[in-house]
C-alpha cells in the first residue's frame, strides 16, 4: 500500500464530523433492501446523514495480482488503442491443438497426397468495444524453450511465452478481420456454420504435419509437443476491441484441407478434411496488458490528494482504496443501515466500452499474516458450507440503473456494510481502508468472530470473464456526484 494511503488530514476529519453533524435530515433516498424495518426518520429519534468518503486510484501490478485463467473461460484477441481513460490493451492468444488419436497415423497417405490449405478456426463469442474497426492478426509457432503444459493455469499479467515474430506461420500475414462480420456464416468444405474466425496458414506447415509419421510425432502426446508446442496469436493493427472466443467449443480447430490422388489417374482426386482439436491434452493461456500512458487514470495515480474520479477496469487492472476517516468519531450509534454508495460518471465512450457486470468491496487487514492480506468485510459477507458467500446480491455487487443530472443512464451501486459500521462503533473492530474493485476473481480471508473457529481463505468467480468492462466512479470530492456513505442511525 502507498504511503499515502496511511496519511490523515485532522482537517479532513474535524471538517466530516462537522458535514456529519450538519447533513441529519428526513430520507429521501429510498432503501430498496430491508426498507420495512428501517424506522421513520423524525430527526428526534432517528436520523439520516451522510459521511464522506476518500477515494484514491491504484493498479495492479505483478507483485499485487494473481489472476489465473482456467482453461474452459473465454479467452480475448485484439488490441484497444483509444480509450480515452483507460488507454490501451493488448490481448494475446496461446494454445495447444492436438490430433484425436495417438499411435494412428492421422492422414489417408504421407507421401502422396496434396495439400489446399490449412485453417486455424477459432469459435467467437463477443467483442469488447468497437465492432466497426478492423483487427490484423498474425499467428506463430510457440519456441520449443516454452514450459506449456495442459496441467498447469498461467498469470495473465505476465508474458509467459517465447515465439519468432519474423516467421510467421499465417499466410499471407497480417490477415485481417472486421469483428462485427464474424456473426456471418462461413461456408467451407465440411464445415458452414457461423460465430468462426478463420485464420489461413501457410501450407508449408500443414506438409509438415503430414511428413511427420506414428514413431516420428504421432506415437503419443509428450513426442507430439516435442514437434510442435503449439501457437501464439495476436493483433498487430490498430484496432479498438478484443475479442472473446472458446477454445473448448467443437469450433475451434485446426483444420487441414488436402487431396488424395486415385489409383485410377484417369479418376479426380477426391479432397478431404482433418481436425486437430482443444482436448484435455491442450494447454491454454491468455496475456493481456494494460498500458495507461498519457491517460487520465494514469494521471490520478500516487498523489497525496483524495480523486474525484475513480477509475476501475476489469482483471488484470484498477481499484481504488477507500477511506473513512469521521467513521471512528461520531460515537456509538444503533445502525439501521449504512450504505457506500457510488455512481458512474458518464462519458460518450461508455457506449463502446461499458462498465463490468459487478463492482465488489473488500477491507485490508494489515494484521494477516500472509503477503494477502484482505478480507472480506467483516459481520456483512456470509459464506455457505463450501466457502462461497452466499449474499452478494443482498451485499451490493449489482448496480441500479438510472440517469444522472444530464439525462444519462448511468449505474449506481450501494453496497450494504451495516453490521460492519455498527461494530466499528462499539469498538469490536478497527475501521478498515478498504478496496473497491471489479475483478474477474476474488481472493479474501475469512475470519470469523468467534476465537474458537477455523479461518479459512474463500476464492470465487465475480465477473463472467476477464479483461472486459471498465467504468469511471465519482470520488468523495466529486462535484455532482460524490461517494458517500449513508447512515440511518439512532441516538443511545
């Protein structure tokens, strides 16, 4: 954690206790969740106010994220070069395509037959930005120094892999594609269907896989990958978008295309197709990297000074650390509801890059003795038997949708942490600084408030995907739109 992060102003203080005494008044922002067992606000006994909330921008790092990539999520393609906030990504491909069957030779005849082509197909999912701009890919052969193996999962940040850009196994090279047209169907021999991106090889590569015999690569799947570790793909034009595909889905193949001559020469060579396809065999992985320079988030990162915007972007990433500092000085209170709550601040360019599906809070621990040390907010997530928490709807993960002063839809998010605020006034735990993000995974501690209980580390699934979704929120200090945290409390 930055420096800064552990610096509080008294003025800052003596200024929200003030904003928190002065802003009691009746409710006129609704609760939508457990709204019948809130009292009336009478300003007598109860009361309705606002604290501030300090928000500051940060990135993740190597050293902070640890998101892997399992081998049945979507994977990305493409490169997005104009974002006006969040910059540029780069989504970068590798994978494993293998034939059905080892010890069987998988063509008709090695010697004679005649190659077409050869196509790598991948299946297509979604596109993330702009359809309307063309993608140029190129795809190349993995180096034989790489370590990939279908048994291992591999960091998304990190570029783990080697290949020879100079020979590029795509022919001709810098194919390009238009990701909106790849609804369409495609109509190929033995194989017309649609959602396909297909990329054309060189044949050269395809005579390759054919001069190789059952002793030679096709004995079984250790001598295979000792002959070809597999591809790299990636987009090398401009481009504003990635691209989602499945590689477990029957779409996704390599397909050879080639002629086997008849013993008759009078009689037409007859033409056939083989597959290698994604099996249990194949490893996968996907680098995706984020390259902020000369952006508005990049701007906002490692001051002193609380951000009126914050800048959130999908795994790998942004978050931001969130401070409340008049928390531990207003007293002990009956807490009714406490609600941090947040909304997007609109931009034009969020049509073309919407914000991510769910936004989640979790709190720093400096006390765990682990290098992760976050948790989830304490009293307010509840885990079920098998570790996964079992209330994150009730807790706040999914936005509201409505318009902002200009008329704008916009998301606003209101995450539930009462019984977190009402032990932080009775002095049963800290006041934590906590982390807003909206990742593709969650890594937290567990720590129950019993001493006798077993803590536990719980990992699940936020976010449908990685990589896509980004959104900007409004900080403490936003003019319209400020971060907040809604008390509707009592008097002792």
């Amino acid at each position: 954690m930055k420096n800064r992060y552990f610096v509080l102003s008294f003025i800052t203080i003596i200024t929200s206790v003030v904003t928190l005494i002065s802003s009691c008044r009746k409710i006129n922002d609704a609760t939508e969740l457990g709204g019948g067992l809130i009292p009336p606000v009478d300003n007598i006994n109860t009361f309705d106010t606002s604290i501030e909330v300090q928000a500051f921008n940060d990135t993740f790092g190597l050293a902070t994220d640890s998101q892997y990539l399992g081998r049945n999520e979507v994977y990305y393609l493409g490169r997005i070069n104009n974002d006006p906030f969040f910059g540029k990504t780069d989504a970068q491909m590798f994978l494993e395509l293998k034939p059905l069957i080892y010890g069987v030779y998988p063509f008709a005849r090695r010697d004679s037959v005649t190659v077409d082509s050869v196509v790598l197909v991948l299946s297509y999912l979604e596109t993330y930005g702009d359809t309307t701009i063309p993608q140029t890919v190129n795809v190349y052969e993995l180096d034989q120094s790489n370590n990939f193996t279908n048994d291992s999962l591999y960091l998304v940040r990190k570029p783990n892999f080697t290949f020879n850009t100079a020979a590029p196994l795509s022919f001709p090279v810098n194919q390009q594609f238009i990701p909106k047209n790849l609804d369409d169907s495609v109509k190929a021999f033995r194989d017309t269907t649609n959602r396909q991106l297909r990329i054309r090889l060189d044949t050269n590569f395809a005579r390759r896989l054919l001069n190789y015999d059952t002793n030679f690569a096709y004995k079984n799947d250790s001598i295979f990958n000792a002959r070809f570790k597999g591809f790299a793909i990636r987009s090398e034009g401009p481009g504003n978008a990635i691209v989602g595909f499945n590689l477990a889905d029957i779409n996704t193949k390599l397909a050879i295309y080639y002629k086997i001559p008849k013993r008759n020469s009078a009689a037409i060579d007859s033409s056939t197709v083989n597959y290698f396809f994604f099996s249990t065999l194949s490893a996968a992985a996907n680098y995706v990297k984020r390259d902020y320079s000369g952006t508005p988030l990049e701007a906002s990162v490692g001051g002193l000074i609380q951000d009126p915007i914050v800048y959130l972007q999908n795994s790998p990433g942004t978050f931001a650390t969130l401070k409340i500092p008049a928390l531990t000085t207003i007293g002990n209170r009956v807490i009714h509801r406490a609600e941090l709550i947040m909304e997007q601040v609109y931009d034009v360019s969020d049509k073309i890059f919407p914000p991510p599906e769910f936004l989640y809070v979790d709190a720093y621990d400096p006390t765990i003795v682990s290098n992760k040390k976050f948790r989830s907010i304490p009293y307010d997530i509840i885990h079920d038997n098998f570790g996964s928490p079992g209330n994150l709807n009730a807790f706040g993960i999914v936005p509201k949708v409505t318009t902002d002063g200009s008329g704008n839809m916009i998301k606003v998010w209101k995450f539930n942490i009462s019984r977190y605020v009402q032990h932080v006034l009775t002095g049963t735990v800290p006041s934590y600084d906590l982390r807003l993000y909206a990742p593709f995974t969650v890594s937290n501690k567990f720590i129950f408030p019993r001493p006798d209980a077993n803590d536990f580390t719980t990992n699940f699934n936020l976010n449908p995907t990685i990589a896509k979704g980004r959104v900007r929120i409004g900080g403490g200090n936003h003019p319209t739109q400020k971060m907040r945290l809604r008390l509707v409390y009592s008097k002792l």
